[in-house]
C-alpha cells in the first residue's frame, strides 16, 4: 500500500552517463514534484506538474527533464550526468498545486555520479 | 540558514506516551509538519499545524509548538508497536515557496 514510489532507491553511474529515476504515486493526487535535497536536509523544489502539466520548472539545468506519461507518474531524466548531481532525489505528491499541508514524500533515490 | 534538530532516538514502553521533540531556526515558516517513516517506506504526513497555532490534536497525536523557543513537539498517546519508526520534523520555508527543511529524524523504538 506504498503511496510515494520511487526507483531505484540507489544509483550509481559514471559522469557523462543517460539514466532515469521514476516516481508513482497511488493516492489519487493531482500534483507531483521532484525536489533535490542538500547535505543540509533542505529540500529545494525542481519541478512540478499538474495533471500532467508543468507547472514550475525552477532554475535547473536543461540536462534534467521530467515527463509525466499520466497524472500517477512523474519520471525524472537526467543527461550527461555531472559530478555535482550526485545528491538525493525525492518524489512527491499532493492533492492541489502548492498546497501547504498535504505533500507526501518518497522514499528518496541516491544518485552517485563517479 | 535554516536548520532543525532533534534528538536522534526515543524508547518507550508500550501504552506510555512518547514525546518526540525538535528545534527549528527559521522564524518566518508559515507550516510545520510531523513525518513518519517506516522500512523501506516513503516519507507518509502524520499530521501539519499552521504557524499561529500553538496545538493541534489528532486522535492519540498531539502537537504543540511554541515559536518563541522555535520548538516543536510530537506526543504519542498508548504508543503501540506499530508506532515504531523514524518521525521527522519539518519546517515550509515561506507561504508561496515550495522549499522545505527537515530534521534529521528520530527513530522510535516501542518495547513490548
């Protein structure tokens, strides 16, 4: 009964690398993000979707693009991977855009570019 | 910056309460959350209060904040096995913004 899912839980790949984190979610929400997170714990938004529509795509390199086949999905593609994308990914969801009290997370993705 | 603490673990006996305590530094956050995750699992919302509230209770949850100390609390009531887990606190930085910071997590452990 997994709300947020995202996979894989570990990547590692070599700079210069294609690959691609993929996110579910099965609680009927309309809105998905993708944040990043630092050594700090702070979660920096990245991207958003509506229904399947972007709705923020913040100051993020044109190497990272996210596509969302159905309103349940929200894939993160990343290009020519660099050494500074190595963080934490998380996925999440919730019932309206930028709705302060209802985003649930997954359990996050660690990407290791070497 | 921003950053928030809390204690890294809790024990309890089961059906006493647990009280899971965090400190925050930004004064300007507008939401304040409590997170729990289980093995494996995704980060599933426990329950949220609003920054000019100073407690909320949901069923055996509680929260209370106190925004002068910056100071957040998680109480538990009859904590049963099931309670087990790591609980995060987490802090939205702005009411428009959708950046947040999260504590370190305290992991739970409810001893039959």
């Amino acid at each position: 009964d997994t709300a947020v899912s995202q996979t894989p839980k570990y990547l590692v790949t070599q700079m210069g690398n294609d690959k691609s984190i993929k996110c579910e979610q099965n609680l009927g929400h309309d809105t998905m993000y993708w944040y990043k997170q630092d050594s700090k714990k702070f979660l920096k938004i990245m991207f958003s979707y509506n229904n399947k529509e972007l709705i923020i795509n913040e100051t993020v390199p044109n190497r990272f693009s996210p596509k969302s086949p159905d309103k349940a999905h929200l894939n993160l593609h990343i290009n020519s991977l660099e050494l500074g994308d190595s963080a934490v990914y998380f996925c999440a969801s919730s019932q309206e855009e930028g709705a302060s009290y209802g985003y649930t997370f997954g359990s996050g993705t660690r990407l290791t570019v070497v | 910056g921003e950053d928030v603490e809390q204690s890294p673990f809790l024990s309890v006996r089961e059906g006493d309460s647990s009280v899971i305590n965090c400190t925050y530094t930004d004064s300007s956050s507008t939401y304040l959350y409590w997170y729990k995750q289980e093995p494996g699992a995704g980060l599933q919302l426990l329950t949220y209060i609003f920054s000019n509230m100073d407690m909320k209770q949901d069923q055996r949850l509680t929260v209370l904040l106190n925004k002068k100390d910056k100071h957040l609390s998680l109480r538990i009531a009859d904590t049963q096995t099931g309670d087990s887990a790591i609980y995060f606190c987490a802090e939205k930085l702005d009411n428009y913004g959708q950046n947040f910071v999260f504590g370190p997590g305290t992991r739970l452990s409810v001893l039959p």
